[in-house]
C-alpha cells in the first residue's frame, strides 16, 4: 500500500489542508482499475468506517498477491468540510465560505481532457483544486464509488441508467434495500464522472458504459456509524471487488439483488405543509399504501385542532425520513420509492440541493 496526500494551500496564509490517499497497484494490467472515496460531505461517516476496515482487508489480500486492478482509496475526502464548524455543529454538506454544496460544481469535462483538470492547480480556491484533484483521480479508474450516506435511511444507491443492470452486483454485495436509478444531469461527483466517460468523443453521447461504473452509495443514515455495520459493508465491498476481478479470491454466497430498483421521478419527496413537531406513524424500511397514516406534524402543542396529517401519495417503500423532529414549512419530511412516477413535477438532475 502506498499512502500519499494531496496537500491543499489554504486560501488565507498560514492554513493548509490535507487529504490522505492509499493506493493498491494491481499485478494484472488487464484488470479493472477502482477508485473509491468516502466523506466528500464531511459529516457522513459511514463510508469513512467502511473504508476503514476495507483497507485492513486489502492490506491482507496485497500480502498475499491478491490485488490484481488498481484500488484507490481516498477515505476522508474533504479535510476543508470536516473542519467547519458552525456554533459547535458540524457543517458538512456546504462549503461556508461560498454557500456551495461540496458534492456540486465538479468540473463536467470529456475523459480525453481528464489531464487539463490539473492545469493551473495554484489559481483555483482550495476547495476547487479539491474537487479537481479528486475527479483526474476518480478518471483514471473503470469504476468510482462514492461513498455517502442520507439522514435517516436505508441503504441504497444513485445509479446512471447507464450502468444498470450491470451494476445490479454492487447492490446485492453491499445489500441495498433499494437502488435509484438517476439521468445524469447534474454536477455532483458522481454524475461529472459519468459525463466525461458519455461524452469521451464531445457532442456524441454513449447511453451505455460497459465495464464501467459511477455510483453514489448511500451508506444508510448519518447515525449509522458502528463496527459490525461498517465491518459488514466493507467485506460486502471486497466481494464486489472479487466479482469484479479486482481483488483475486472466492467469491462468498451469490446473493441477487431483490429491492425496487426505480427512476427518480418515482421517488415521492413528502414535504412538511407547515412547521411543528413531527410524529413519525411509520418508519423507515416499511412498505407504504396510497393514503396510509405516515406523521402527523404538530403545528400548535395543547390543540388537536392545529394536527396536520401527512398520507402516503402512493404504494411504495419508505426509503428515508429527516432526523429533526422540528420541521419547517416546506421542508423535507422523507422520501418513498414509490411504485409509479410522482405527480409533483421534478427537474432532471439531483433530488436534494
Ligand atoms: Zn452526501
């Protein structure tokens, strides 16, 4: 294992941040190469004990002349995110200094441009040479993960179109419950990985990407940090990189991917109508009908009157809920993989900002 850091100069004097990078070289050149990332937003841990203990087990496997593709592992992606700090809480979906969510903004280049991304590095914020130092990393890979996890959730996954099925081996190793299939039509990591390889010729688009994948694994929910959890997603992992032929072994038992695997106009994003105090009739995990009871948000404590009931829209699974208990008017309430495409009209690209 080599270990290296990307060191990031600060934007002001006397500040320098640094990301660690651990690197398995492969003995097979004809294997795929991987590259997987975890806390891009900083607060998300999950990924961060996976990678952890998944290292541990690479480290066993490169012992024994195991490791035939390359394997990058960049286990706290954003050093700048983990260090904010918000009236003692932990900032670290969006970069404080410029409002922007650290999992946006990825430069959208074709893969034959991949060795400009590190042009002119010095000129860029930190946070920007960030971000390009992890994607000319990511593109040098056939398969990226990015390791993330949601509020109160279930494991599951956002995945282009273009890798399903095939990516349907990445679902069953790391047990998702649900996969959900995105259109690639943002600037999140994830989805600026898929768009250099789609339009490796610029102007032509491929619909499909054999052989490779992009995906962003959502790590169940942000509490979801615990040794038997992570130490299970991260041997789920390493049979995903033995199926792949990544990592030479025996594969353990075939499990198959069973969960709902929808597009993401069926994902219902169930709003609150006013603020209060929400209470959850149901939890997450649990298959949902088309009117059913879900919360009740309390909008004036002492008077029932003020109740306000919140139905399921249609049948599906309910796939997250918000860990606060005081919600806003308009705010997120949770999200149902439902079984038909929602009502409420969406805009391609990301469900969330
Ligand atoms: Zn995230």
């Amino acid at each position: 294992m080599d270990v290296s850091e990307i060191i990031l100069p600060g934007d002001t004097p006397g500040i320098e941040w640094r990301v660690p990078v651990m690197r398995f070289n492969g003995n097979d050149p004809a294997a795929p190469k991987v590259y997987i990332q975890a806390a891009l937003h900083a607060n998300e841990l999950p990924g961060t004990a996976l990678a952890h203990f998944l290292c541990g087990k690479l480290r066993q496997a490169e012992s024994e002349g195991r490791i035939a593709g390359d394997i990058t592992l960049v286990p706290q992606a954003n050093s700048v995110g983990a260090a904010q700090s918000h009236f003692g809480e932990l900032q670290g979906r969006f970069d404080l200094g410029s409002r922007t969510n650290f999992n946006r903004d990825f430069p959208l280049i074709s893969i034959r441009d991949r060795a400009e991304l590190l042009d002119g590095l010095d000129s860029y914020p930190a946070i920007d040479r960030l971000k390009r130092e992890l994607i000319h990393m990511a593109l040098g890979a056939d398969l990226v993960l990015d390791l993330h996890c949601d509020d109160e959730s279930l494991q599951y996954a956002y995945i282009d179109e273009a890798f399903w099925p095939e990516a349907s081996d990445l679902a069953a190793a790391l047990n998702m419950e649900a996969v959900l299939l995105s259109d690639g039509e943002s600037s999140a990591f994830e989805e600026a990985v898929s768009f250099a390889w789609k339009y490796e010729v610029p102007g032509e688009r491929k619909a499909t990407l054999s052989g490779k994948l992009s995906v962003t694994v959502e790590l169940r929910g942000r509490r979801d940090v615990y040794p038997g959890m992570a130490e299970t997603d991260a041997e789920g992992l390493l049979q995903f990189l033995i199926g792949r032929g990544i990592v030479n072994g025996a594969p353990a038992v075939n499990s198959v991917f069973s969960g709902p695997a929808v597009p993401l106009d069926n994902v219902e994003i169930v709003r609150a109508p006013q603020g209060g105090t929400v209470l959850f009739h149901r939890d997450i995990g649990e298959r949902v009908s088309e009117g059913e009871l879900l919360a009740t948000i309390v909008t004036r404590p002492g008077f029932v009157e003020g109740d306000i009931d919140i139905h399921a829209p249609q049948d599906g699974l309910f796939l997250t809920r918000t860990s606060d208990r005081l919600v806003r008017r308009r705010g997120d309430l949770m999200k149902i993989a439902a079984d038909q495409p929602s009502k409420a009209a969406r805009k391609a690209g990301t469900l969330e900002d």
